[in-house]
C-alpha cells in the first residue's frame, strides 16, 4: 500500500470515529478526539499503520469544526491539552492470547471457537467432535480490544457493534497456515464472536474412508458415475454434510469432466474444480450464480446447500438436462428430503425424473480405545432394529482424550430412487400434499446403524441416543 493510500485508509478510519488524523511519522501517528478515545479505534490506527498512536484531547466545538472544513483533510497543528500515547506492547496480551486459544483448538481438534461476553469478562469455548467444552481464559484482558482484534483480521467494521457481521481471514502460527470463518452477533453483554476452523486438508477427503458398507460404497459410485441426476446429502447442522460432498466431488475429479461449484463460502479450496462462492451483498446468490455456472457447459454442478424454492428448481432442472448435480439440505431423514422438496414447489414428477440418490447421515463421537470401559449388563432391543443380545461400552475419560471421546464416525441411511418410489412420486402431485413413502415401512436405519458402531464398541449407546434420539418402545 503507497503512503498516500494509507493516509486515506487512516483518515476514513478516524471519520467513522468522529476523531480527526493530525499527523504521521515513521514511528507515531497523532489523532485528536473529543471526549473518551475509543478502545477499537486506537487498535485499528496501531494495527493499520504499525505505529504507536498519540491521542489528543480537543474541545467538542474545535473538533466538530475541523472535522467540517474542507481542510479536514489536510494535517492540523497540534492543539495543547491533554495527550496520552497508546504503546504497541498493550495489544501483546490480546495477540498471544488469541494465538494460544487458536493453537490449543488445533491440538484439541476443535471445529469451532465461541468468545461469548459476560457481565464480568467473558467465556470461551470450544467445539470438539460436536460438543462444546470450556477453557480457562484471561479475565483481565480488556474485551473490546479483543473483539477489535478479531473483526481487523476479517476485515469486518470495527464501529459497527449492533448488526451481525461475517468475513474470513488466514492466520499463521508459526509453520502453518490457517484459514477461519469470523461471524459476529451483538448480545446482551457486547458482541459475540464464533471463530470456524475451516478445512483445509485435501488427503482425507476420500470416498472410501467415509465409513460406508462395502454394499453402499459401490451403490454410491455407481449414482456418481451416472451422466445427469441428482445426489442430495442431507442431515442438521454439524453431520458432515460438506465432508461427504468434498469427498464425492473429489472422487469425480479428473481432465474428462467440467466440475463447478457454488457455496457460501469455499471452505476447501479443491484444484481443478471451478469454485465460486456467492457474495449475497453484491446480490451474488446461489441462484444467479447458478443459471451463470450452466452457460459454463459443466459436467457436474455442486451446490454448497439448497436454501430456497429457486435454488431447488434451477437443480432439479440442471439434473434433467445433462448434468450430475450435488447438493445438501437440511432434513431430519432421507424420507423427510422429499417432503421437504414439495415445499419447496418440486412437483412429484419433476423429482421422480431427476432425483436419483438421498444420503442421510449423522457424525457419533468415538469412544476412545485408551479408556473405554466394556459394560458387563448386555442390552437387549427389539428384532427390527437389532437381533440378539448387544454388547456395549462406556466413556471414561484420560489423558489422551479428557472426555472419554477422541474423533467421530458417521453413519448414513440412504434411500435410492428405485422404480417403485419414482412411480409412487410420480403419482403424487407434491410430496408434501401426499406423501408417497408411507407405504414403505422403514425403521429408524439410522439409529440401526449406529448400533452396529455400539456393538463394535466405536461409540457408546449414550452417545448415539444423543445424536438420533431414543425412539424405541
């Protein structure tokens, strides 16, 4: 950035405060302000010049004055009150600590970190295998500051307290680089900040060690291998919707086939696909990024997520005209997607054509093998949904996983599209009107499957019950 270009980053920086840039050196840049300096003000002025900064107090009038002249900005003499200068060491606390909360979060495999203002200091958490955990933090470093630190690395209004911001930044500690996902949201004691950890690890993103049956893993490659349709992954917030989706595209990967997706944002940078990420305030939404991706002759679309009626049109459309589309949605089973396409406005017969595969799944935390306890009292539940006697274990916690928990397995129900769904669906003016999947009597697979983890002793019964639910009678 040239000097004058820095000057007039420092000067709007100063309007938004309503304090006024005096005047910059190699080693100190003076500002003068009516009233109590901001906190967030100085931390950006340090951060965006790496100079210390001299505060001046002036007289309401005089600064109001200056600040509408046209000579505003231009460099003022200096006003002889009262100064006070901000050394560069009082943001070392606020650096240090948020670079060993970021390191312990890798350590500890976290997949998200919440800083949550309190009425006397704050709280922080991190989210590992799902599960949030408390860390001691430092109650004396001032809360603003930190918050002021986090939303300059985002490159998010640090003036701006009442409205949620978003952004992104790439942060590095030591040898490695890291890229996280800020997002703001003003509550009752200040401003809440979530930090996600996005991944950026390619090698594990195989189709192979999703954790599929053998059966299931060759039905999906043969869905990915057809020339157009549709493919939707679905399950809550925090299944592993994305991985899945990363792993199939990655799979499909290779000179022969034109891949392009949209999502919000691009959480794994993946080479030799065409990724754009939708920008809602320049009005870039999945749909118009969408209709502009099928003028690009793609072989397979992938949509991040379906979130309104026009996204799942323009997909189901896509997926009859030569294209293979993935996508995910949010949906509590594999039966739950079609009813939810019908609200959405998809016809019965529009999905019955283009729809080919739906993989519902659910992330269960793994007991850790250094730990886990076997439970002697076997448990006993009904023939549909496990025969005979099933052996489980418990967690304990240790050194190795202080919860008794150390990663996570998924597990899946997937529902093809067989030719006695597509003629039910195709009879059915919306799924949502007439729902053509009560005649097929499905239990709870997903919650059978995680018993066969349970039996293994990969997860816990307690756990799975938490992750699906305990629906049985």
């Amino acid at each position: 950035m040239t000097q004058d270009k820095q000057h007039q980053e420092l000067q709007r920086l100063c309007r938004r405060y309503h304090a006024l840039l005096l005047d910059m050196d190699e080693q100190v840049i003076s500002v003068a302000v009516a009233g109590s300096v901001a906190e967030e003000l100085v931390a950006a002025l340090r951060f965006a010049s790496h100079r210390r900064v001299l505060v001046e107090q002036w007289p309401a009038a005089r600064l109001e004055q200056q600040l509408t002249s046209p000579q505003a900005e231009e460099t003022t003499a200096p006003y002889q009150t009262n100064t006070a200068v901000y050394e560069e060491q009082d943001d070392a606390p606020v650096v240090q600590f948020i670079n060993q909360t970021l390191k312990l979060a890798i350590q500890r495999r976290a997949s998200d970190i919440h800083l949550e203002p309190l009425p006397a200091g704050y709280r922080v958490r991190l989210r590992i295998d799902g599960v949030l955990h408390e860390i001691p933090s430092e109650q004396d470093l001032p809360t603003n500051r930190m918050i002021a630190r986090l939303k300059i690395l985002g490159k998010l209004n640090i003036a701006e307290r009442r409205l949620p911001q978003d952004g992104q930044f790439t942060l590095r500690l030591e040898t490695d680089t890291y890229s996280l996902r800020i997002a703001t949201l003003p509550v009752q004691n200040g401003e809440k900040v979530v930090l996600r950890i996005l991944q950026t690890q390619q090698q594990a993103l195989e189709l192979d060690e999703l954790g599929l049956s053998e059966q299931w893993l060759q039905h999906v490659k043969q869905t990915l291998s057809l020339p157009q349709g549709l493919i939707l992954v679905t399950g809550p917030t925090g299944s592993g919707k994305t991985f899945t989706l990363y792993s199939a595209i990655r799979w499909l990967n290779d000179v022969t086939r034109n891949i392009c997706s949209v999502e919000d944002p691009v959480e794994i940078p993946l080479a030799g696909i065409n990724q754009t990420a939708i920008h809602t305030q320049g009005q870039l939404d999945f749909a118009r990024v969408l209709r502009a991706l099928l003028r690009q002759d793609p072989d397979v679309v992938m949509i991040g997520e379906i979130r309104d009626a026009e996204t799942a049109e323009i997909a189901v459309k896509a997926a009859q005209t030569g294209h293979l589309v993935l996508s995910t949605l949010h949906t509590n089973s594999a039966l739950d997607t079609l009813i939810r396409l019908g609200h959405l406005g998809i016809p019965g017969y529009l999905l019955a054509a283009a729809l080919k595969l739906v993989i519902a799944q659910r992330l269960v935390r793994r007991l850790c093998p250094h730990c886990r306890q076997w439970v002697a009292d076997v448990t006993t539940l009904p023939d549909s949904l496990w025969q005979g006697p099933l052996q489980h274990w418990r967690a304990t916690g240790c050194e190795h996983c202080f919860s008794g928990y150390y990663g996570r397995a998924a597990i899946y129900d997937l529902l093809p599209i067989t030719p006695e769904l597509q003629q039910a669906l195709s009879c059915s003016p919306s799924p949502s009107d007439n729902n053509p999947t009560h005649s097929l009597h499905r239990e709870n697979r997903l919650l059978s499957a995680g018993l066969a983890l349970v039996h293994e002793g990969i997860t816990s019964l307690e756990e799975l019950y938490r992750v699906v639910g305990n629906h049985i009678e």
